[in-house]
C-alpha cells in the first residue's frame, strides 16, 4: 500500500514537471514571436532627412522635401500628418502633439504647413514627398517647429493608421528679423560618473557637464572648444557641438550636454577652459573650472603621515614635560641636601 502510494506520487510529480516544461516552452515561443513581429513592423519605413533646418522670410513659401523608403517586399500605403512638437527634456528629445487637431501654444510651424496626400510605396522602393510651407507675411521674426510624422494604414481595418511603425522628421523654421538671442551657462561643472566634483581619486569616466537656457526667440546651437589644462600645458582638447547639423536649444527650453575629457594624469591639479559661440553675431561664452585628481592611496598616506606627525609632537611634548619635571625635582632635593 504504501509503495503505490509513493509510486502515484512520483508520477503526479513526473506529469506535474513535463506541463509546466511544456507551458514554459509556449510562453518562450510566444514572446519570440511577439518580438519578433513588433521588430518587423518597426522596421517596415525608412526615412531621411531626420531634420531639416530653413529660414523663410514672411510672405513667402518653399517647400520641404522627404524620402520615405518600404523596406518590405509588399507596397504600403502611408498617411502623413504634421504635428507641432516641443522640448521633451534637457537631453534633446521632442515631445510630438500627436493630436491632429491641436497646436503648440506658441512658435507652431504645424499652422505654416500644408496637408499631404497619403501615397502608396512598392516594395523595396522609395518617393520624394514635399510638405509647403508658407510663411504669413505678419509672422514674428524667430523659430517655429513641427514635424511630419508617416504612419502605414492597414486595408484590412478601413485604414487605420498603425501607430507602432510611424516614423517622423523634424523641421525648425527660422524667420528672419529682428529677434533676441540669448543663451545662459547655468551650470558648467566637471563630474565623475554623473556626480560633480572638485576633487577625484582617479582620472576615470571624467567629463564636463555644460547646461544652458535659451532666453532667446529662435533655437540656438552653441558650439566651441573645451580644452584641459596643467599648469601652462594643453593636455586635452576637444570640439564641443561641432557638427552638421549642430545639436540645438529650443526658445525657453534648457539643455544639457556631457563631454568625456581624457589623457587626465593619476595626480595633478587641472583646470578646463571652455568657450562657446552661438548666434548671427557670434557671440561667445567663456568660463573655466579647475579640478584635482588625488589618489585613494596617496590621501590614506597623507592622512597617515599627519598622524604619526602629530603623534610624534604629542610625545616629544610629553617627554620635554617628563624631563623638566625630572630636574624641577632633581633641582629641589639638591637644595634641601644643602
């Protein structure tokens, strides 16, 4: 009796560990081919440029061209829309009004910009589309962004749009005239794995943190040297922003930038001297912050060293004490023997 009980509890074991195997199969098999489908309709568009940058005088219109690519083997039909888009964060990122009925409370290019036609794309193949903008001929000198965002429809769903796949580029409108420009350093320090610092026990995962506020009317993209110093010497140097296009700020917005800084010694006293140019004018912003590397062992020495110095001052001090009072007493019992 006692055998087949154990025998009945072995087997219900047994079948209890080949369903849970076999479930933990499905569920790997299911997540693969979620994953793997989600990849295939993320990568159903290409599109380029990702940003056009413009200037559009008041009164007049040009128009922005785009090349979206189907890099399936099945024609896609695309609906573009225009959207409005602001500053997401300090890194850069934009935030689109994915609503098609609404705008940026201000400098909305999405009120500039024409309606598009959706278009069908053949397989493995490419189309040139143009989004005019007209400028009105009252409009306020500075910057205005918005975006063209391309989403497939899906036949099978009385065109829907597939908000998974769609792919954007962004367009900053300048209009000339009269406008401010203004950009503030307001925090330009150098930090050691994202913490700022004055002193660093190494030289490792060193860089320079450059943020700045747009006080202006039109985006702005600084851009300039930041060089390390050691005494008179120039041990590093690197450009900052120095490419095309140039990373910008947005109006009332901030943003923030991270340069790794290299060929830093084990020990040393350094400063880093950055200048920045933005604007027509070119404009520049100079500023400079100095910085130690000391190592773990060298301040473990030091601190070391200071006690046993203060330590062997405590004990000299004891033993001038103990020798003055050895001949205070030695003073004394030679005047009593007299």
């Amino acid at each position: 009796m006692g055998k087949s009980v154990l025998v009945n509890q072995r087997i219900q074991t047994s079948i209890k560990f080949i369903v849970a195997a076999v479930a933990a199969t499905m569920v790997l098999a299911f997540a693969h081919a979620t994953t793997a489908g989600a990849a295939e309709t993320a990568n159903t568009l290409k599109l380029s440029p990702l940003r056009t940058d413009i200037d559009i005088k008041p009164g007049e219109r040009r128009a922005v061209k785009m090349t979206i690519t189907n890099v399936t083997g099945e024609a896609i039909t695309v609906h573009p829309v225009t959207n409005d888009f602001l500053s997401a964060d300090e890194r850069g990122t934009p935030s689109l009004i994915l609503d098609e009925d609404k705008f940026a409370p201000s400098r909305s290019l999405k009120r500039f910009m024409g309606t598009i036609a959706d278009v069908t794309i053949p397989a493995k193949q490419s189309k040139t589309i143009s989004v005019m903008i007209t400028v009105p001929a009252d409009a306020k000198a500075g910057g205005y962004f918005g975006a063209v965002r391309f989403t497939p429809t899906s036949p099978d769903s009385g065109g829907q749009v597939n908000l998974s796949a769609n792919v954007a580029t962004l367009i900053l409108l300048k209009v000339p005239g009269e406008v401010t420009e203004k950009l503030e350093l307001t925090d330009f320090a150098v930090q050691q794995n994202g913490n700022s610092g004055m002193y660093f026990g190494s030289p490792d995962n060193l860089e320079v943190l450059a943020r700045f506020e747009n006080k202006g009317g039109a985006q702005a993209g600084p851009f300039g040297k930041i060089s390390v110093t050691q005494g008179d010497k120039v041990v590093y140097q690197t450009d900052f922003n120095n490419k095309d296009p140039r990373d910008v700020i947005l109006p009332d917005a901030a943003r923030r930038w991270n340069v790794p800084i290299e060929k830093i010694g084990e020990f040393g006293y350094y400063t880093v001297h950055a200048t920045f140019t933005y604007g027509e004018k070119n404009q520049t912003i100079e500023v400079a912050k100095s910085f130690w590397v000391v190592p773990m062992w060298m301040v473990i020495a030091a601190v070391v060293g200071v006690l046993l110095l203060i330590g062997a001052i405590i004990l000299m001090t004891m033993l001038i004490r103990r020798r003055k009072r050895r001949h205070a007493v030695h003073h004394r019992r030679g005047g009593l023997r007299r």
